[in-house]
C-alpha cells in the first residue's frame, strides 16, 4: 500500500519553502505519495494522510493558540511529525530556562511578561548582564520577526520596543549581542532521526538600528559550513537532554558568546527550514526516516 504523506505548510508559505519540490522528489522516489496541505485549510481531511510532517507552517506564531488546537486534533487522526509534545515544549522560548537550569551553554535571557514594567526590566538586565548591544525579540516567534538589534545606550528606543510587545501581550526575550555574530554569523546544525546530517552558516540577520522585521522571515545569506567539533558535541548534548528520545528532524542554532565558545540560540523542532539543497542526499534520507517510523507505527 503507497504510504500517503501530507507536508504541512501555510498559505504564506507557498514557493517560499526551498526544501519542499526536494522531498516531494524524495517521497516519490520511496514510494510514496507526498502532497503539500495548508495547516488551517478547513477542507483538508487529514485521516487520509498516514503522516503529517511539520514543515513551514510559518504563520503559527501569530495564531498560536488556533496552530496548537490544530497540532491536537491532526495528531489523533494520524502520525504527526514531530509530535504534538514536541511542538508543543518548542512553541515557546521559555524552554531556554530549562535547558540553562540544566548547565547547558544558552545565551543568557531575561524573559518580561505581560503587565510587567519594561524600562525597570530592561535597567534590571543591563545590570545583572553589561553589554553594549542587545537583542529584543517575542518568546513565540520566528524568522526573526518584531526582532530587534538595540544599543543599550538607547534606552527610550529599547523601551518603546519592549513595551509594544507586552502591550500586544506578548511575553519578551532579552538577550546580549554577542559582535562575533556579525563575522561569523550562526551555524545551524541539522538531524535527520537523532543523527547530525549537515551544517550550514547563517548570516548576520540584525543589521545595527534596522527596524523590527515584519514579514514572514528575514532574508537569509546561507553557504554550507562544517561545524567545529565543539558546536557538534553542544548541539549533541543539547537534543539528548530532551525528554522526547530521538526526533526525526531538529535544527540547533548555535552562535558563540563573548568568549567564542558555542551556545544555544534556539532549538528548531517543530517546522524548521532544514537546508536540503545544502547537502545532497539529506532529503533521501530524511524520506526514508519518516517512512521508516510509519512502518514502525
């Protein structure tokens, strides 16, 4: 029996996801029949998929409650990759706490919630963390969006920012800007089923005094990049500290700090861009895992 497989983006996706036509290629290749499916589109009847594969629903963070009711309820009609407990643990940055409490190397964060004041959250993280710049940015988001570079001598500007995001009711992440991220960007490191696939370099994504990026994702300067034997054993250590055992696909970005040792920017483990066309034959192998743990199933 062909194995029906739905790829899961978003209307705001379409032509924008690179690794798509690569794993339709790749089902098809297998055996299988692979289709792209808008996550909201009501017409949609997911128990003819045998799996769901997460894959650019990128509008999630700003529906997430809806995105969440969704992940539920296609996860009990059929396999959902990664899994509803996944997805959910990952929607939200506060996970970087847990993961810090646990001695692993996160950049530091202060988090501010809703209701709280930003100008004394703000004068509370340059005292507890100096730095001459920071990153302001939501607590569920991506692409880099209502992101932004601030010098921390532009208290005002900083404030204005932080503020807008609580007003929204949204919980806020601040962050050090580390200057070695405007050399040599981040690495993003890629698993297919618990084993390290590829790396590749991100560039620098926050120009200094660019506005907050609205759109669905910033433009990405990508190239292919070997990562260091310490970016592998952090990326390595970070997913096994997970309690989910291993996933089909995860993406750990790492950037290094002020003293250039690697940490953890975020886990991508719900609909990460994976890089396919960066490393010949990821998406064979990344067809084969999902279809391999269907015929588990």
């Amino acid at each position: 029996m062909t194995a029906a497989v739905a790829l899961v983006s978003a209307r705001a996706a379409r032509g924008l996801d690179e690794d798509l036509p690569l794993l339709l290629t790749a089902f098809a290749a297998a055996g299988a029949r692979a289709e792209i499916a808008d996550w909201d589109d009501r017409e949609v009847d997911w128990t003819r998929f045998d799996v769901a594969l997460l894959r650019s629903a990128w509008d999630y963070t700003e529906r997430l409650t809806e995105f969440l009711a969704w992940v539920e309820h296609t996860s009990s009609n059929t396999l959902l990759l990664n899994p509803a407990a996944v997805v959910r643990w990952s929607a939200d940055k506060h996970y970087l706490l847990a993961l810090a409490d646990r001695g692993l190397p996160v950049v530091t964060t202060m988090f501010a919630e809703p209701g709280q004041d930003a100008r004394r959250i703000l004068q509370q993280f340059l005292a507890e963390h100096p730095s001459t710049e920071l990153v302001v940015k939501p607590a569920v988001g991506a692409g880099a969006r209502d992101t932004r570079r601030h010098v921390a001598a532009a208290t005002d500007e900083t404030v204005g920012h932080v503020s807008g995001l609580l007003t929204a009711g949204r919980s806020v992440m601040l962050q050090p800007y580390f200057e070695g991220v405007d050399r040599h960007g981040e690495t993003a490191l890629m698993f297919i089923d618990g084993r390290f696939s590829h790396a590749i370099r991100k560039g620098p994504l926050l120009p200094p005094g660019a506005p907050a990026h609205d759109a669905l994702f910033a433009p990405e300067e990508i190239s292919v990049r070997v990562p260091g034997a310490d970016e592998l054993d952090v990326a390595q250590r970070m997913l096994a500290a997970l309690p989910f055992g291993p996933l089909l696909y995860a993406r750990v970005d790492l950037i290094r700090d002020a003293r250039g040792a690697p940490c953890l920017l975020e886990l991508e483990l719900a609909e990460p861009s994976l890089f396919l066309a960066y490393a010949p034959g990821s998406a064979a192998r990344f067809a084969a895992a999902a279809l391999a743990r269907l015929a588990a199933r």
